[in-house]
C-alpha cells in the first residue's frame, strides 16, 4: 500500500507524507503545508487515486461548509450535483486529468447545507518519482459572482446589438415594467424629436395623443404585452414639438430566465406617408375611371350653360317665370361646378400633383375668408355662423387658398345636414403646438358606425340629408387629404342622430420665426447698388425677358443660352448673382454651378436656382448642391426683388464690390 492507499484506510497524516515526498526537505514541506492552509479564497485539497479527500484547507471549509474532520475519507463526489454523479462526470474528470495531467472544468458545485454554486475546478495528476499515479491535487474557485455579473453583462451588450443592428427608421427602446423609459436609440431621437438625456425615466404615455393617455390607452396596451406576449397598434401619436405622426407599434414583454418582467421592448415606426399613399392607392382606379368620364366632360357643357345663364342675367323683361328657372339653373349649375373641381382636386391629390404654396396663415384670417365664401350657401338657408378664435395672432404654415378651401368644404358639409335657420359654430384654440378648429352643428348627427367611414372617398351618410342635396361623396376625402399635406389631422364626432356633429381640424403652428430660404419665400427688399448678374437659361424667351426686367431695374446683365457659354462669360464678367435655370440640355443647373464654383473669379457669387417645381424635396437637392437661394417659376417680382436686396447685402458684408 503506498502513501495514499494508506491514508484512504484511515491514517489522516498521510497528506503531510505525501507534501514531505513531492518536497524537496521538510522544511519546504511545512512551509508549503502553511501556505496552503492561509489560502482562505481558494478551496485547495488533495485527493487519492480514487478520489477520496486526504487533506483540506481553510479555505475549502469556507467555500464547501466541511470541517475537516467531517470531510477527509470521504468521496469528492459529494461535491457534485446528483445530475452530475449519475452521468459519471467525478469519474470522467479524473480520468481526463490521469491521461493530460491537469483537467479544468466550469459548472454547478454543492455545499454542505445543500446549496450550489458556481465553481472553477482545476484537477492536476500528481505522480512519485517512478511516474506513478499518487492522487490529484484540487482548486476549486467560487465563481458565482462574477457570472452574475458576466450574465448581466451578457444581456446587457446583447441589447445594445439589436439596438445598433435595428433598421435606422425605427425607433427602439425599452421600458420598465411601469412603463417609464430606460434606453433610447438614434431613430427614436430622430422620429421623436427627444435626446436621450431628455426622455430617459420618463413615462411613455408622453408620446400618445391627450384623449388616448387620458382614456388609458399606454396602460392598456402594457397589460395586453404582459397577457400575450405581444401588441401591435397603428395610430396617431406625439412628437416633442407637439406635431403628430401616424406611428406602427409593436411592445413586447421582456422576461427573465425566472419569468420575472424585466420590461418592455418597444418598436415604433413613422408611417404617416406609407398611410396616405395606400390610401390613396385603394381609391385611384375607381377615381381614374370616374374622372374620365365625367370630370373632363362636364367642363364644356358646364362652361356653355354658364355664358348663357350669363346672357339671361343680361335681360331685363323676362317674366317671373323665367326668370326663377334661370336663378335656378345658375345655383345648380354652381353646384355642379363646385363638385367638378372638387373632383379634380382629388384626382391631382391622388396623382401627387398638388404643389402647396406655403406661407404663413393668420388663423382668424382664415376662419374669416372662409364663412364668407360659404355664405352664399349658408344665406340661402337663412343660417348664421358664428366664429370664436383667440384675440392673440396664432400663425399656421400652410396655403391659405387650400385651407379655406378646407373651411370652406367643412361649412357647406354643417350647413347641409343642418336645419334652415340653424347656427353653425366656428371655435379655434392652440391646443399642444397645433391650432385647432372646430365646426358645430346642430344638425342630424352621425351614427358611431359612420364616423370613421365618412372620409372615405364616395362614401356618404344619407340620413338626414334633404332631398336633391346628395354629393359624389368627395368633399371630407378631400378636406381630410389637403389637411394631411399640411401635416395636420382632421375628425369627426358625434353623440349620435339627432345630436348634431363636430368636425376637429388640427393644422401644426407656424415657427416663430420663418425661414426664408427653405420656403422658396423672400420679404420685400429696398432699393440696392447695381449688380453684375449672369442669367443662364436655355429657353431664350424667358433668359430675354428677364435679363430686360433686371437692366430695367439698373443691373448689369449677361446671358448665357447654356452652361457652356456661362463658364466663357463668367471669368470676365465676375458676377455678384448667377440665375440658373436647372434643366438645360447638355450641361444642366448642377453641372454648370459646379464648374461655376471652380473658377477663382466667382468666389463671391450668388448662386439661384430657378426651377418649376418646388417641393420640399427639390429644396433640398438644391441647397445640398450649393445654391444660396431656390426660385420657382415664374418668379414673383418680390420675391426676385428680395433675391436682389440680399445679394447686395451679401456683397456689402464680405467687404465691398
């Protein structure tokens, strides 16, 4: 029996014989034997050839909850969950330390009093001077803190990938399980208009519109996630600034490995133009064919009843009874006039042809212009509207003829279900940094079942409806789209028959203060010096006609049928404004002002982009190419006259001509 053999029959001496045997003296065998016993964070023992413990540490007490007494002899097996012991994994780790000398291995390890933890177990082979197998040496580490920790960690960068890796349109982020803010990634900022500074711990019931969070609808939906998994939600809901935009939701529970919630994961994207568009989309084909075949043909016939309703209006001896046939054929005739441009309103809409002017609205302006351009038809019903809006100016960014044509729309359609003598009501407020209009009606009112579908194109609500006053069903489509270009909302809402109706139209407030340059809008400038100005136009007649106006006004003039020709006349002439047109053939707009730019002799020109279209997007292009100013075909006189004042500031504040 060797040394280990005998200390496994009993002899608890024997690990201070086989320290004595690995050592090379007795001394260094003592001073090895209490080092090993000060180790208090380490778990450090010997095992026989079998596995049985022949001696223990302080810190294996402290780790495992065995005395020594109470642990040597014993199989080290016990250490090991019964998972482990039944599949042989005690036997296999010392198999694998016999034939490699040393094994390693991570994984659950059990104390005394029943509880587990994890553990790092390095096992080494410990061998005689003959190469014979003596036993094994053990360290075992208390790892469970650090996997906590890496755990944690773990969850916490797998996060931040899906944040990073995440689709840059949509906003990501999650919440606790009450429902406030804990992250926020760079196309929530960018769709919600709030840094991450700003947000975080915050509740998210801030993004919903005021009528859903005050209904409960955030908490809802966080008790439908914790039920199901998951919900999903399309609707309106709020930027920072107070605008609105028409948002897909998706929020999901997030549990732990216990089942405990964690959270939520929230998805939202902006879909408010994928909204109109398919709006749109679904209705084009039935407007395409109804358009063409009424639309386009009325136009004639309506025009020729016109002029001779017109002619009629001229005689002065018709009888009475003629005369009333021709009031009415021109009231009918009005009314169809008005349904033939609403028609054409819509098909342009949905072709994506309407082209806003935007400027800024005065608010009681609008309201103003409107009742009196529905007056014709609110008077012939002997009814009154009244409006109330705030004493203080409130500014909209919007088309002033669209808008009232909005109103307008709004008015005929309370005046209409409305009985004769009726008063309509005309409120306006600032409610959240929109301005907001509502018209009242003590009319029929609107079923529930049709609120939702009366703005959809030829839909109509025919109860309460006077006979002969039906419509095509387009004038609330059209109202709901022109508000919608204006990033506005409009809807409707009734107590029911019998209770009249509300139509809210919001529309967002302008900026404090208009930016000049991206609405394509100058103000009115004073006289100015004399400029040298180089007009690049293809089309002759408009390089002509414009180039007299600007020598008209006293500015030296250059023309240049093509860009090729500016860049000859520019080097000599240095001119202080160049007018570009942008779609000339060979060398268009943006090649020419890149060339333009390149020559030392234009440092300090003014560069104007002159183009028929000016939506924002055409804005853009043009400023990102490089043009200090954007100029929609055919250019109103003060706004070429303001293009001139600051051309001519340009140049007095870059020091002289």
């Amino acid at each position: 029996m060797n040394q280990l053999d005998a200390s496994s029959s009993g002899d608890h001496g024997g690990h201070a014989r086989v320290q004595a045997e690995a050592a090379p003296s007795a001394t260094v065998g003592v001073d090895y034997s209490s080092l090993v016993q000060a180790i208090s964070d380490y778990a450090i023992f010997l095992l026989d050839a079998k596995g049985n413990i022949v001696s223990w540490n302080v810190g294996a007490q402290k780790l495992k909850g065995y005395t020594e007494s109470e642990i040597v002899g014993q199989h080290f097996s016990r250490f090991y969950t019964e998972e482990a012991v039944a599949r042989g994994w005690p036997t296999y780790e010392l198999e694998q330390a016999t034939l490699s000398g040393r094994f390693e291995d991570e994984g659950w390890r059990v104390r005394k009093d029943g509880t587990t933890f994890w553990a790092n177990v390095v096992i080494t082979a410990v061998r005689n001077a003959a190469g014979e197998l003596t036993g094994f040496a053990k360290i075992t580490r208390d790892l469970t803190a650090q996997r906590e920790y890496l755990e944690a960690l773990r969850q916490s960068e797998e996060r931040f990938r899906l944040l990073v890796d995440s689709v840059k349109d949509c906003a990501i982020f999650m919440l606790d399980p009450q429902g406030f803010v804990v992250s926020w990634n760079s196309g929530a900022a960018r769709i919600k208009g709030y840094t991450h500074d700003e947000i975080v711990g915050r509740h998210f019931s801030l993004f919903y519109v005021p009528e859903e969070a005050a209904a409960g609808k955030p908490a809802r939906e966080l008790a439908i996630a914790r039920q199901i998994g998951t919900v999903e939600d399309e609707g309106w809901r709020v930027r920072k600034d107070g605008s609105t935009f028409w948002a897909n939701v998706i929020i999901t529970a997030v549990y732990d490995e216990a089942r405990r919630l964690r959270g939520f994961a929230k998805i939202t994207r902006d879909l408010t133009e994928r909204r109109r568009r398919e709006e749109l989309e679904r209705s084009s084909e039935r407007l395409r064919e109804f358009l063409a075949t009424l639309a386009h043909e009325l136009r004639n016939p309506l025009a020729s009843v016109r002029n001779a309703v017109g002619t009629l209006q001229m005689e002065t001896n018709l009888s009475p009874v003629v005369a009333r046939a021709r009031d009415l054929i021109d009231r009918q005739v009005t009314h169809l006039t008005r349904l033939v441009d609403d028609l054409l309103d819509v098909g342009r809409i949905m072709s994506d042809k309407v082209e806003l002017r935007i400027s800024r609205v005065d608010l009681a302006e609008l309201v103003g212009r409107a009742i009196e351009a529905a007056r014709p038809f609110t008077d012939s019903r002997e009814q009154r509207v009244t409006a109330h809006v705030p004493e203080d100016p409130v500014i909209i960014r919007g088309d002033m003829t669209r808008l009232v044509q909005v109103l307008q729309n709004l008015l005929h359609n309370a005046s209409k279900f409305s009985p004769k003598g009726g008063v309509i009501e005309v409120q306006g407020r600032v409610d959240f940094r929109m301005a907001v209009l509502e018209v009242r009606d003590p009319g029929c009112g609107i079923p529930v079942r049709s609120l939702d579908k009366i703005f959809e194109l030829f839909a109509q609500e025919k109860d309460g409806q006077n006979v002969g006053e039906g419509g095509l069903g387009i004038g609330l489509t059209l109202c709901k789209s022109l508000v919608e270009m204006h990033g506005g909302s409009i809807v409707a809402s009734s107590e029911g028959p019998g209770h009249g109706s509300t139509f809210t139209l919001s529309l967002p407030l302008a900026p404090s203060q208009s930016d000049t340059t991206d609405s394509g809008t100058l103000n009115a400038a004073p006289e100015v010096q004399p400029l040298r100005i180089l007009l690049i136009d293809d089309n002759r007649d408009s390089a002509d006609s414009l180039a007299m106006l600007l020598e008209l006004k006293g500015h030296e003039v250059r023309t240049a049928y093509e860009g090729e020709q500016a860049l000859q006349i520019a080097p000599r002439f240095s001119p202080h404004l160049a007018l570009i047109d942008l779609a000339m053939p060979k060398m268009d707009g943006y090649a020419t002002l890149a060339a333009m730019r390149a020559l030392p002799e234009t440092a300090r020109t003014m560069y104007a982009a002159m183009t028929g279209f000016g939506h924002a997007s055409d804005l853009d292009r043009t400023r990102t190419a490089g043009f200090h100013a954007h100029l929609v075909k055919p250019v109103e006189m003060a706004v070429l006259d303001a293009l001139l004042a600051k051309a001519d500031g340009r140049l007095s504040g870059s020091g002289g001509r």
